[in-house]
C-alpha cells in the first residue's frame, strides 16, 4: 500500500474543548487513522511527531527487555517461571498512555464503593472495564486507536479495515486475533440460535444490518464491509456501543456454543434456571443478551481488561480485582499499566453508609457520589479529611428528562400523552428554580432537553421554550386537552373517568440517588393544576420489567445529548425507537425486534423520521453533513416537544482519597463514552498504603 500521510492535527481539528463541552473531530474518507506513539525505549520520553505514515508506524522495531518495566508482584512471577517476562506478554505495539499528571508508581489496592448488588453499574465498569477498538481522548477532542492499531477508511465509508496490534492477548494468555470478531459477528450477532430476529448491534446501523459482511484479512486485520455508509462508525466504537466488538473470547466460549460442542447440553447439569445452550452461552459470554456486566460474576472469562476479577460479589459484599499480567498498555517510559496491582468493590446497602466510608478514609472512589452530598463532602474537605474534589463538565444536556409514555396500553392516558399542549401545560407547571436549589444544591439553569449552546448542535428554541412557571397559563394549555374535573379537584379523562398517572421512578441507581426526590416535586407541581400523578418507587431491576413490558406511563430519566455532537451519537431524546426515549416506550422493541422486550410498532411518520436519522446523519460521509442533518432533526424535535427537561447540569463533582493520583482538574465527563474510562484509569496510581 503507498504510503498516506495521515495528520493527527487533521483528524481533531474540530477538538475545541470549552468549558460546557467539545466540538468532536471527524475523520476524513480514505484515511489511515492512527494516533499510536512509538513503542518505548530509553528515551521514549519524547512525544510522538504530529504526523506519522504506515510505514513509519510499522518500521519501528522491537526494543531489548529493558524497554519495559513491571510490577514487582509479576517480576516475582516471572522469576518464579509462571509468567513469561513482560515483553512476551505485550504486544509488538502496545497502546501508550499519555499520563495525564506524572508517570506513577506500581503497588496498591484501589477500594471503590458502590450501592446495590451491581459492581458494573456501581462504577466498577467504567474503571476496570470498558476496552473498545477505539477510545475517546481524555480532552474530549475526538477518538484515538485502542484496541485498534490503525483503521483504514474506504472513500465511500462503508469499509472499514481494522487491524489489531499483533501479540495481544487476553488475560489468560491466549491471543487476541481476528478470529475473535469473526467469532462475535459470525457465530453470535449472526448466528440464528443466538440471534433470532437477525443481526442486531449498537454499532450496527439497522438499515442493512442483514447484508454487514466481516472479512478476516489475516491473524490480525478485519474488514467490515457496510450497506449503506456509516460515517460514525469510529465514534460509535469507541463508547458503550462499540463494546462488543472485542469482547468475546473465541477460545473460551466455544465450549459452550453449539456450533462448537456437540455435548455442550452436557454443561448444563447444575446450572440452575439455565434450560439450554443459548442460556448457559449467555451466562458465561456476558452478553449479547445478557448485561455485559454479568463478567464480574465469572472470573474465569478472559477479558482485555486492566483487572480482572478474582473473588466475585456473589452473595457478599466485596467483590476482588487484580491486575491482567498481559495488559496491552504502557506509559511513555514503557512501564507496563496499570500502576495499582488490584481494586476491592464494597458494595453499601445506601447512599448514606456509602457516605460515611469515604468520609472515614474506607474508601477511595465513589462514582455518582450525589448532589445531595455535595456539601457534606466540601464540609469534609474543609475539616481536614484526607479527600480533595475534582469537577467535571457533564456531555449531558439536561439533569433530568420526563417522558409520558405514548405506548401506554391505557389509550385514553396514551391519547393524552401524545397531545402536545399536555405536554406544554405540564412543563409550565413545573418550578425548576425551586428543584434546582433543592435537589442541586442551586448547581444548573432552567433548561429544556436540548444540546448545549457550546455545541454546533445548539438549537434555542429546543432548549428553552415552555419554561415559564405559570400555573395559569399550565391550566390554559391543560384545560385544552382535559378540561374537566372531579369532585375532588382532579382532572378527567376526555371519558369522564378520574385521571390518574403512574409515575414510575428507579429508586436504587447509584447516578439516580435524587429522582425519587425530584419526582416528588414534580407530583406537588401538578397537584397545584389538577393533575393526579403517583409515585411508584421500584428497584432498578423492577423498573426494567415494567419498561421492558412496556406498563410503563411515565418517568424521569437522564439528559444526554449535550456536549459537542453527542446528540448524534446518542440521540434518545431527539429520535424515537431508542431504548432509553420512553416516550414512545415500545417502539425501541419493535425496531429492534425483540423477544423480551414489548413490541409497539410505531406510526409511519415516527418511521420516516427514525429513517431521516439513520440516512441523512448516520450514512452521511462527513462530519461537515452530519452536523447539518442533525441540526434538521433538532428542529423537528423542537417543535415535536417528545421529553420535558429540567435543568442544565452545573459542574459534577468526584471526590477521592488523596492518595489517588493522575486525577486532572476537569475533564468532560459522558455515559455513553465512558465516564471514568475518559480519565484513563490504568494511570491512576496510589501514593501510599492505608
């Protein structure tokens, strides 16, 4: 192949970061994308030029052992003769970390915490997990390769040639190659047994998603070939989308798939509530079907992750992690990452005791540690506790959405629902000054969902119409839609019965700890204008069934979509059939064709609208289209009103133990591409023991 310079400058050149959010980079047809550094040596200190060629990449040759350096926990192992020396564990390329404060130290154990019974959601995904083919940069500027050496782009973006760094492995040795993604697409998004409805991926646009061909080139290249351009494609790989990717270990999950195990029914003597080998492949793959948190559960799955786990939750309360001897990393000065050598989950039965053990020096990190606490924290910071603050910008565009569930069996409330002016009336009756201040401690504006002004996405009119708290002009709007009232003062449906809405709201969330307070405020803000609405509190797990059943009338939810162009590649609150957009609860499950989840097919304009989306914004070839299209589906959100919103986020806020270090001062802070994972978590490193 000639050889193409690619500019890392030309890649990012939208990457202007600004305090409320990044405008995000896109990436030019028929480039070569690679931001990889040089492999170490002694002087490797040095950064990488601006522009690179493939040969340059590729010419690099392989340095003497005293290019990389270990945790003194492995160099034990490694003399011991369990181990093979480091530079056989790591790739003839690894990933560099750039550290994003000084290269640290090896040794520690981080102690995180969490509520519930979920170490993932708790936080722990977002530190020890998350390896996707490409990586968002920590600037938010745009993406970098990861997993990924270099992608080559065709000119009409709908090829794409990955190849992987060669002698990568998995956490228990084995190599990473080709053959495990030729095992995800082939034998499980493709596979008829695992995949009934077809092929079906977040990364994989639905349109053409049955003619998707994946090529292997050789042990370590894989071309995706895609129906129709797919021009986000780098970006959607990169997030919580992409994470399947490169998650499945061929050499390990064959033994329970079919295809692969002709007595693989054998397996299933003493797995409880397991009927089958699709069910016991789920178990033990972690997906596709079941939450890809279930691999904290086994800890014998191979994983491309900084730590692996070796004591699971199961029924107690602390789960066990310790570093991947064949971690792919290494800083600049080629010390093999991560620098802590373990992480212990406790999992809290509160918020509040959770609290109390990072008060208490117990704990290290919190994700999600709650607005409510916000104070208590800076109060601690202030009486000497041994914890600093950090604070981040959120991606998000809205601290809370609410969505009426147009999908509701119950079609006198779902002819309600879909009415616009109930929707204008229920927004003008709402006091946002007054939960900002109560519930975000006066932290965020009055705002609508909408994208920030900072991004090219910004649209005035989604962001702030219908704002004013006005009980009178929200009884205005709202007698135009249900007029009359009972006995009682409360609203009637157009049939003359009582008007009663469900309000169902998660209540054990570690990053919704405040929705059951907010949806209070809420039913006393439509009490006021006669509108009955009740509070039904569940388990995150509970909540799930009722959504997934679609008995679901309306909730509160998250605000993504702000910063940059996020919208684009989370676009739940702007175009409909997403699976978090519960404004039209049912039709997620019908354009995913799902089994499990309740199928509502959706009006034809909603069609042409999801279409607009994928053809117009997702195919288009450059950012330049994106964009433009996009700012196109705003507008009709603007003016379709689908979700009310709340606030903007002010800045989030993270505390931790002042012996974690590389912890930079802000940062923008999303979901979708990774929370923790922005920051690089295989840098952090400890200054101390406890």
């Amino acid at each position: 192949m000639p050889s193409k310079k690619v500019s890392r400058r030309n890649f990012l050149r939208l990457g202007t970061l600004t305090a409320a959010g990044a405008v995000l980079a896109g990436c030019g047809a028929g480039e070569v994308v690679t931001t990889e550094a040089p492999k170490p040596t002694e002087k490797a200190t040095e950064k990488p030029t601006e522009e690179v060629t493939v040969e340059e990449t590729a010419e690099v040759t392989a340095e003497p052992t005293s290019a990389y350096k270990e945790s003194p926990m492995l160099a034990d192992k490694v003399a011991s003769g369990d181990l093979p020396p480091v530079e056989e564990r790591l790739p003839e390329t690894p990933r560099v970390v750039e550290v994003l404060g000084e290269i640290g130290q090896f040794g520690g154990t981080m102690r995180q915490g969490f509520t519930g019974t979920n170490p993932g959601w708790g936080g722990m995904w977002y530190v020890a997990g998350w390896e996707c083919l490409t990586q968002w940069s920590a600037d938010f500027s745009g993406v970098e390769m990861n997993i990924a050496e270099n992608i080559e782009i065709s000119d009409d973006v709908k090829e794409f040639t990955i190849h992987l760094r060669k002698g990568m492995k998995w956490s228990d040795g084995a190599d990473f190659t080709a053959d495990d993604i030729m095992f995800y697409i082939d034998d499980i998004i493709f596979d008829t047994d695992l995949s009934p409805n077809g092929a079906v991926a977040d990364w994989l646009p639905a349109d053409g998603a049955d003619d998707f061909k994946a090529e292997k080139i050789d042990d370590y290249t894989v071309k995706f070939i895609f129906a129709n351009p797919h021009g986000t494609f780098l970006y959607q790989a990169a997030q919580w989308n992409g994470r399947h990717i490169a998650f499945f270990p061929k050499h390990y999950l064959e033994q329970y798939h079919k295809k692969y195990n002709d007595k693989v029914d054998d397996l299933l003597e003493g797995e409880e509530g397991i009927e089958d080998w699709i069910g016991l492949f789920n178990k033990y793959a972690a997906g596709p079907t079941q939450d890809t948190q279930q691999y904290f559960n086994v800890p014998e799955r191979p994983v491309l992750f900084p730590w692996v786990v070796t004591k699971p939750l199961e029924a107690g309360t602390t789960i066990e992690m310790a570093r991947n001897p064949f971690y792919w990393k290494v800083d600049a000065e080629g010390n093999q990452l991560p620098y802590m050598d373990g992480i212990t989950g406790t999992s809290y039965q509160d918020d509040q005791a959770r609290l109390l053990g990072m008060l208490n020096g117990d704990l290290d990190f919190v994700k999600d540690p709650g607005g409510d606490n916000r104070i208590a924290y800076h109060d601690a910071v202030d009486e000497g506790k041994p914890l600093y603050i950090r604070y981040n910008n959120s991606d998000g565009a809205n601290s809370n959405t609410i969505h009426f569930n147009r999908n509701t069996p119950d079609e006198a409330k779902a002819a309600i629902f879909e009415n616009k002016d109930f929707r204008i009336g229920m927004s003008h009756a709402i006091n946002r000054q007054e939960v900002i201040d109560i519930v975000h401690s006066g932290q965020g504006t009055p705002s609508q969902q909408g994208p920030l002004d900072s991004s090219p996405l910004y649209n005035e009119q989604c962001a702030n119409q219908y704002l004013e708290y006005d009980v009178d002009l929200a009884n205005e709007f709202l007698d135009k839609v249900i007029p009359d009232k009972g006995s009682d003062g409360y609203r009637l449906t157009p049939d003359g019965a009582p008007l009663s809405i469900i309000f169902t709201i998660s209540n054990d969330l570690t990053y919704g700890t405040n929705w059951v307070q907010v949806a209070e405020l809420l039913i006393g803000y439509w009490d006021k204008v006669g509108v009955k609405v009740v509070l039904n509190a569940v388990a995150d797990e509970q909540y799930q069934v009722v959504r997934d059943e679609n008995q679901m009338e309306a909730t509160v939810y998250t605000g993504e979509g702000g910063a940059g162009i996020t919208a684009i590649l989370d676009p739940r609150y702007y175009v409909p059939m997403e699976q978090f957009g519960m404004f039209g609860n049912g039709w997620f499950g019908w354009r995913v064709k799902s089994t499990t989840i309740v199928q509502v097919e959706p009006p034809d304009w909603v069609k042409e609208w999801r279409e607009k989306y994928e053809q117009e914004v997702l195919f288009a070839p450059s950012q330049e289209a994106q964009i433009e299209s996009m700012k196109e589906i705003i507008q009709m959100a603007a003016d379709e009103f689908w979700v009310l919103g709340i606030s903007r986020p002010g800045n989030g806020y993270y505390p931790f133990h002042t012996r974690v270090a590389n912890i930079p001062e802000t940062w923008i802070d999303g979901w979708i591409e990774g929370v923790q994972k922005l920051l690089y978590p295989e840098q952090w490193y400890l200054t101390e023991e406890v």
